[in-house]
C-alpha cells in the first residue's frame, strides 16, 4: 500500500466533506486518534477541534502530557474534566459489558454530546480502524468507538457525521502513516491501550481507591517492560483478596495480575517469557503498593482468554 498517497487522499477527503462546517475530535493519545488529530488538522485547520476528555480512567500524567506533546506540533487540544461524570456512572457496575456500555453513553450522550452541541461541529472524526469493525461486528467485542457499524445513525442519534479516516488500515497500517505525519515516536510504537483505559484493567467495581492502585502499577510495568519490546503489557486489579504479612500482621490484600504479550494485531496472541530477575522485581516493586500483598503473572495466550480481563 502506498502510504503517502493514502495520506494525501484522506486529507483531500476530509477538506471536501467538512466544506466550510466545522469537525471536531477527541484525542485520547493512542496512535489511532493521534493520527486523526493529524490528518485533520492538515486538511481542515482551526476548522477542527480537538479535545482530550479526562475520564478519570487514565494513566498516571496522562492528560496533562498529551496536551504538551500535541502544543510541541502546533495543534492546541482543548482538556475536559469529565472525571465526576465518569466515576458516577460506573458506580455499582461490576459486570464487564455493562462497564464499557455506561463509559460509551457517557462519553457519546453526555460528555461529547454535550461539546459537540457547544462547539456547533457537524462532523465527527473517529479513529476507528479496520480490527475494531471486524471484531464488533463479530460479535468478539463491543468495541467502545464503533457505532454505524452496528446500525447507530449519529445524525440522528447525537447530531453529527462521523468521518472515519482509517477504517481501512489495520494497527500496523496507522503506525506508518503515524511516522510519515512525523508523530513523536513515544506516540508511533505506542503500546495499545483500551478504549475504556484502567476501567478495563479493574475487575469488578471500579472507585477511585481501585483507579490509584492500578495506576500505580500500571506505571511499574510499563516502566519495567518498556524496554522489553512486547507488543502490550500491563497491570490488572482482581477483585479478589488474599491473606499475607506486612509488618508482622496478617493483611488481607488485593491481588494484580501482570499481563505481558507478543501478537501482531492483538487477534491471538502469546505470553511473553519474560525473565526470572524481571518478574522478582516487578512482583516486589507491585506488592510494595499500599494493601497489595500479591502478585501473579499470566500465562494465558488468547485464546482461550482475550487480552484483557474487562
Ligand atoms: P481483547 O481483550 O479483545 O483485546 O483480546 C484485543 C486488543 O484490543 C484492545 N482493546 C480495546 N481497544 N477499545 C480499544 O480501543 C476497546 O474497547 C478495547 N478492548 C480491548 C486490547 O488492549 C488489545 O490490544
């Protein structure tokens, strides 16, 4: 495929269906939005919005850097506090489906709705790729950003089309086009990241308490692993307890899961055989977490599992 002429077409594309409206997008700092926020930008200017919604569900920093990484590039990003909005909605849900389902309608019906109203945009740019059509339709997974695929008709449903630049690549297809646009390439070889982002790395009911642990140790591994060259890798939050001793005293603790894999396009994928010396450190570096008395490592391909637990 010849990438640069992809490129210049999309971007022709979009000038001609935005005309002299106004679009707007949500950057989320994966390289699929990111290269969005890209494309638009080249093709429409200050006729594209570009906002970066703080779910509450994010990774240590990561708001705040997405911002400057993007003001580096000349392209402003405006940050939504949307956390209270979030965390009410998830409140009480444990099970996985309906979790992904309050993130989506919060972020479609309220949040976006909501600035998408303000900002007067009748149209949407999405990241959507090719994987996450297939696997929704599918059946495989709801994946959170697919929604005329499944019959949604945005007009009417929320007020604005939805132009879908990349709904022919795959992951490996967005990161050329990433390094052609000149991406950073801490955004290029981006590790994925799910759309409902730590919500899916906490089984169970997800509070705030839950978020700072995970978060915690989603900065370990990803600070431990990063050199590692997997293709993702990342802490998990059980919902389970188990006995242990910290200071001389019985605790009954929370329990992480690290997840580390190799796979090509996250269909199937296989457990990384990380060293012995690597996960004795990680698992100390995690149990030192306050009331985190337990760490495992999976050793689970998909499949049978999926790569996440959520
Ligand atoms: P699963 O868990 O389905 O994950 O084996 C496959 C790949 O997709 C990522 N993933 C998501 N990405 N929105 C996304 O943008 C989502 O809702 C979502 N769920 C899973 C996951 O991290 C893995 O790379």
């Amino acid at each position: 495929m010849d990438y640069k002429k992809f490129i210049e077409e999309q971007i022709a594309q979009i000038k001609k269906t935005v005309g002299s409206e106004t679009a707007i997008n949500a950057l989320s700092g994966g390289v699929d939005s990111s290269v969005v926020t890209v494309l638009g930008h080249r093709a429409i200017g200050k006729q594209l919005k570009t906002v970066f919604v703080d779910n509450s569900l994010m990774r240590k920093d990561e708001p705040n850097k997405i911002v400057k990484t993007f003001a580096k590039m000349g392209i402003k990003v405006e940050l939504v506090d949307a956390r209270k909005d979030f965390l009410s909605a998830l409140a009480g849900l444990t099970d996985p489906e309906q979790k992904r389902q309050a993130i989506t309608d919060t972020f479609y019906s309220k949040v976006f709705g909501d600035l998408v109203k303000k900002s007067g945009a009748k149209f949407l740019l999405h990241g959507t790729i090719l994987t996450d059509i297939e696997e929704t339709v599918a059946g495989i997974k709801r994946q959170h950003n697919i929604l005329a695929q499944i019959g949604i008709d945005t007009n009417q449903a929320y007020g604005y089309s939805v132009i879908e630049p990349l709904a022919t690549l795959r992951k490996d297809g967005v990161r050329k086009v990433a390094k052609l646009l000149a991406l950073p390439a801490e955004i290029c070889n981006r590790i994925p990241f799910p759309g409902p982002a730590l919500a899916a790395r906490i089984v169970g009911e997800v509070t705030e308490e839950k978020l700072q642990t995970v978060r915690q140790a989603t900065a370990i591994v990803e600070k431990e692993l990063g050199k590692t060259g997997a293709f993702q890798y990342f802490a998990v939050l059980l919902n389970d307890y188990a006995t242990g001793i910290r200071n001389n005293k019985r605790e009954f603790g929370q329990i992480i899961v690290i997840r580390c894999i190799e796979s090509i396009d996250a269909r199937t994928a296989t457990v990384t055989q990380l060293p012995w010396n690597k996960l004795n450190r990680i698992s100390q570096r995690i149990t030192s977490i306050k009331g985190v008395n337990r760490c495992l490592y999976d050793l689970t391909p998909k499949p049978p599992a999926t790569v996440e637990y959520v």
